[in-house]
C-alpha cells in the first residue's frame, strides 16, 4: 500500500502504523508513506492520518515524459481489458506539491497518457473525472502518485477517507467553517432542517452558521461575540455561558454536538465528550481535539482503548485528521 497524508505529518502516519498496527514503513516523503511490505490484515478505515490509500500499486519508471506515459497507459489499458466501464471513473494524478518543478512534470505525464488512452479507448478517455467521489470508502479507476521525477506508483484501486479541500462561504465567520464541512462529507451526513444542534465554544460562529444554513437549530454557546453570517442569525440562539458548563434540560436530547474548543484534549474528553455521550445528551456529534501539546499518537491510542468514551458509547466513531486540520483531530459519530 501507498498511503498519502497532509504534507508534514507523514512521520506521524508512519508512527501510527508502526506503534499501532504493527507494520512496517519501507520508504516515506513529504505527504506520503509506503508500507514495505503488502498487508492485508490493515483496515485502512481505521488509519487517523491516511487520506487515500493506494491499494496493490505497481512500481513505473522512466526518464522521460513520454516513457512514464507510455507504461503508464500501458498497464491501464492491460488491467481495463475484458472490463465495461459505463460510467464517470476517478482519474487522480498526485505528488508532493513542495518538489519544486514536479507538478509542471506531472501534469505534461498525465497530458501525454491522455492522449493516448483517446487513441485506444475514446469511449472511455471521455469519462474520466480529475476527482474522486465524495465521502470515505472504495474507489476504482486510474490513481498516479509520483513521488519524485523519475517514477511513480499507479494502482486500479483505492481506498477514500473522506477527506477533501472545502470551498469557502464568505458569511463564515471563521476558517473553522471549513472543518465542520469536511467533517460532514467524511461522516457522510449533515443536520438537516429541523434537527438540533448545541455549539459547545462555538463564537466566533463557524460551525453554527454551518449548521444555521442547512435550517438547523443552532443553540451556540460562548462568553464571545458570534460575527459574520452567524450574527444574529433567526436559527442561532447565542448563550453567554461557559461551555463546561452548559447541560441540556431535564429529557432535553440534542441531535448534534459541535465542540471545537482550544483546550487540552483530555479535558475535553472527560468534562464535555464523556458525559454528553455517557448520559445521551446529543445523537451524535463533531468535536476537535488540539493535539498541539500531547503526543498524537498516544491520544489516538487512548480514543480507541477499550472502556474509552468513544469505544462504549460511539464504537463506530471516526478519528480523522482533515485537510483542513492544522495540529488537531476531528472525532465524528453516532451516539449508541
């Protein structure tokens, strides 16, 4: 496998795989790690770092433009043969994008290998799509990783972790706004018109109005001023009080829980994330855990011990660092 990751944190990845799974890394660089040697037995679903998992993929070298195209197109075209493809097919080209000079050499490859999939299969060629599909799970189609200029890694199957670049809403009072909405692309569901939502630290309001826009309930809660789109939004109730130490009313069940707050993330787990889950206070729920100042791969493997708050109450719970994360994890999931 071939496993991508946000730029710089490839030595995080290689650390979960190694100190949590147990395998081994044979070679990494910037956004990438590869495992050296193939392992079936990785549930990929489960990695917190990973964002597109490369699955089987073949080793293509050459010192030229046309070489790498050539064989690249020529183990497509072989691997396709005997398969009916009625449909659009993710067409993804990818590499460090901090190798100076790469993407220029990248994208004159993947010029080249288009014209020649149009000479053999047109039909085919004609429903390519530069993107893949929205949310986590399996793909199949064409997926090129180049690693350097010399070669690259291409593989027919893939494996999605749901992460992917926002675009961005100019009411949204903060870039935070970006997070929620990734969040809810990974989860694979969003609040929707008359559900609830409480905002546990929510000023200056980006996951509120995210929620507000979708006609949501939003009850936000912070001493600070919500600003922008969230402002004295009629789906926004905005309470001054301490997010610690807001609960729900008596029988009082929210359908989300927002919290993303700048405070130890082992706080928040036990003073906001355990209780609110242990005591059914919400169905279920998008929280940031800053990882700035504890050691990442520890609290991810805290998160997943047995008898944690995740593992009783939110088995299927996801751990996901996001492309719009910094130094923090999103944890996403149902409640029971």
């Amino acid at each position: 496998m071939l496993i991508t990751c946000q730029a710089g944190h490839e030595n995080l990845l290689a650390r979960e795989l190694a100190e949590l799974h147990g395998l081994a890394v044979g070679e990494q660089g910037s956004g990438w790690v590869r495992l050296s040697a193939p392992n079936s037995q990785l549930s990929t679903g489960h990695l917190a770092f990973a964002h597109l998992t490369l699955l089987e993929p073949v080793e293509v070298r050459g010192d030229s433009v046309n070489a790498l195209a050539s064989r690249i197109a020529g183990f497509f075209l072989g691997n396709v043969r005997g398969e009916r493809i009625e449909g659009a097919w993710p067409n993804m080209w990818l590499g460090p994008q901090e190798t100076v000079g790469l993407g220029r050499r990248l994208s004159a490859v993947e010029t080249v290998f288009g014209e020649l999939l149009k000479k053999k299969l047109a039909r085919v060629a004609k429903l390519a799509v530069a993107d893949v599909p929205r949310g986590a799970g399996p793909a199949r189609g064409l997926f090129v990783f180049f690693p350097d200029f010399g070669r690259a890694f291409v593989a027919r199957g893939a494996q999605l972790h749901g992460q992917r670049r926002m675009a961005d809403d100019e009411l949204a009072p903060s870039r935070s706004f970006l997070k929620v909405e990734e969040a809810f692309v990974v989860l694979g569901r969003e609040p929707a018109a008359g559900e609830t939502v409480c905002d546990l630290g929510a000023a200056p309001g980006g996951w509120s109005y995210s929620a507000a826009k979708r006609g949501a309930r939003v009850v936000a809660i912070d001493n600070g001023p919500l600003k922008g789109g969230a402002l004295n939004h009629p789906k926004i109730q905005h309470r001054r009080e301490d997010a610690f130490g807001f609960r729900p009313s008596a029988g009082e069940t929210f359908d989300w829980l927002f919290c993303d707050l700048l405070e130890e993330p082992h706080h928040v787990m036990q003073q906001i994330v355990g209780p609110w889950l242990a005591r059914g206070w919400c169905r279920r729920f998008v929280v940031n855990l800053k990882f700035g100042r504890v050691d990442p791969i520890a609290l991810l493997r805290e998160l997943r011990t047995p008898g944690s708050p995740l593992a009783t109450h939110a088995p299927g719970a996801c751990i996901s660092h996001l492309y719009h994360d910094r130094e923090e994890f999103t944890v996403l999931g149902d409640v029971g």
